[in-house]
C-alpha cells in the first residue's frame, strides 16, 4: 500500500508509521522496536522517507537525531491521516455489527452523573451496542458532530443558528448557589447578586457559556465577585465547594451531596438550554433515536 505525494514521490505505509513512531518516542531504536524491525531497517525507512519528500525531517550529530521545525508540521499532516484510518476501522466494526451497532456520544462535563443513568438504561436494553463516550466543551462538541466524529452530543446553548446542525432542546435549567452547609447563609431561599457580594467564588475558566451568563449578572448590578480559583469542569468545583473552599454557581446536574453541600436559587434568574445535536445531512439511525428517548424521559 502506498500514498502518492505526487507522480514521482510514493510515500510507503511503513516509511510513515518509522517517522509517527520516531516523533511519539523520540528514539529510532524505540520506534524499530515498536514495528519489530532492527535499527538500521527504522533508519533505513527515515532516510527515504526524507528523500522522497524532499526537505530534512531530522537534525543529526554524533548518536543523537531530532526533529526538526517541518518534521512537527509533517507529523501534524500524519497524525490526521491515523485518525482517518482509526475512523475507517470503526466504520467497518460498526458495520461488521450488523443491527447490534456502535454510537458514538459527546457530552459536557456537567452531565457526566446524567449520561451514566442513561447508558446503563440504554445498554440494558441493547447489550451488544458498542458505545464510545467522549466529554467535552460546547464548541469541541459541535465541530465532532459536523466532521462525523460523533453520532451525536449532550450539550448546553447550542449554536442553533447552524445550518449544518439539527437541534432537539431536552431541558432547561437555572443557576443555582452551591455552598457548604457552614456558610451562614446556607438557610436562605434565594440568593441574589448583593447577597454574594462578599462570598469567595471559585468558577469556570474564561469562554464557557456558564461564566458568561452569570458574570453579566453581576456586572448589571456592578459588583466585582471575589474569585479565588478557576477549575475546568463544574464537577471539580462542586467537589472543592463540598471541602469549604468557597461558594460558586453552578447546575444542579452535579449536585450529589446534599449532606455537605446546598442549592439555592440564584437571583437574577439565569438559565441555558440543553439539547442533543446531531448531523442534519445525514439522517438518525435507529440508535441514536432510541438513545435521545431515553435522554428526553429522563432529563
């Protein structure tokens, strides 16, 4: 097998997998090992390799070689052509499985909790699908389902103006104050924007949806929250919130210990919209119904 660069440079399979292993190991002797083939035969496989493309991929001196600035863009290009083929593979897994089948589900952080309820529901019912689970923000999500990445996606304040998306809102929630069970204001029924002016606020990093609503709720009322930790996913927040560390805002999705932990209406209210995405030029397998049933009647 071979890809053709142009008409007079072939690319072998083998001259590529030398270099991919050469650049995830950074030896020659591991890369050798990795294809089971001696060292000189990995080198071997470099230098033509470097020959048919026509610049250096490797800087060498005395038992040393590195990579050189046009051998990461390259490696770039190669690592996106093992993903094709990885790709390629799970299609014709999936397609090996007849009826039984693979469906491939993105989904926030927030929802982890959520979307273990719904697979343990969905598998058993459907013992022999093959489900591929893979977690993310909003705009990783969306870009996977349009390049047929993922069978579809779990996910918050959609793009719905995408034309190349079709979306089936499942819910609505509001923002909720998470505290620990010490804070004084723990027994409140709702707590608004001058309530927390003086809370120590741990939040979500810069560019999430969530940040962003409840961020323009204070700025409306001009008060500047103490923040005084970042986290990545909400579930990281709620657990460092359950330790006393500070206060945050967050859905109710994660709440799962009401003994450390309380929810408690925030003022203004704040929500976002929760929907399953899917490709809208290629349409809804069976699968992908049947698992969008069981996330309408259980969210």
């Amino acid at each position: 097998m071979r890809w053709g660069i142009s008409s007079n440079k072939l690319i072998k399979v083998r001259q590529i997998e030398a270099f991919k292993y050469f650049m995830i190991t950074g030896s020659v002797t591991s890369a050798a090992e990795l294809l089971h083939i001696t060292q000189p035969a990995a080198s071997r496989l470099l230098v033509d390799l470097e020959a048919q493309l026509g610049f250096s991929l490797f800087n060498r001196s005395r038992n040393k070689m590195s990579a050189t600035p046009e051998a990461h863009l390259f490696f770039n290009e190669v690592q996106n052509v093992f993903i094709g083929l990885d790709s390629l593979m799970k299609a014709a897994d999936s397609i090996a499985r007849s009826n039984t089948g693979r469906l491939r589900i993105g989904f926030l952080h927030v929802v982890e909790n959520f979307i273990t309820d719904v697979v343990i529901e969905f598998l058993a019912a459907h013992p022999n699908v093959c489900l591929e689970l893979e977690p993310g923000n909003r705009v990783d999500l969306e870009e996977m389902v349009k390049s047929s990445k993922l069978d579809l996606a779990i996910t918050a304040e959609p793009t719905f103006d995408d034309p190349s998306l079709s979306i089936n809102t499942i819910g609505i929630h509001r923002a909720y104050v998470a505290m620990h069970k010490t804070n004084p204001l723990a027994n409140r029924q709702s707590l608004n924007t001058t309530d927390l002016a003086n809370e120590k606020f741990i939040v979500l990093g810069y560019g999430s949806p969530f940040r962003s609503k409840i961020e323009l709720a204070f700025e409306k009322e001009q008060i500047s929250r103490n923040i005084i930790l970042e986290a990545r996913s909400q579930g990281h927040i709620y657990n460092l919130v359950r330790q006393g560390i500070g206060t945050a805002i967050l859905d109710e999705l994660v709440h799962i210990d009401p003994s450390q932990v309380v929810l408690i209406p925030f003022e203004p209210k704040v929500t976002w919209t929760y929907a399953i995405i899917t490709l809208k030029a290629k349409p809804n397998s069976a699968l992908i119904d049947t698992f969008t049933q069981i996330v309408e009647e259980k969210f």
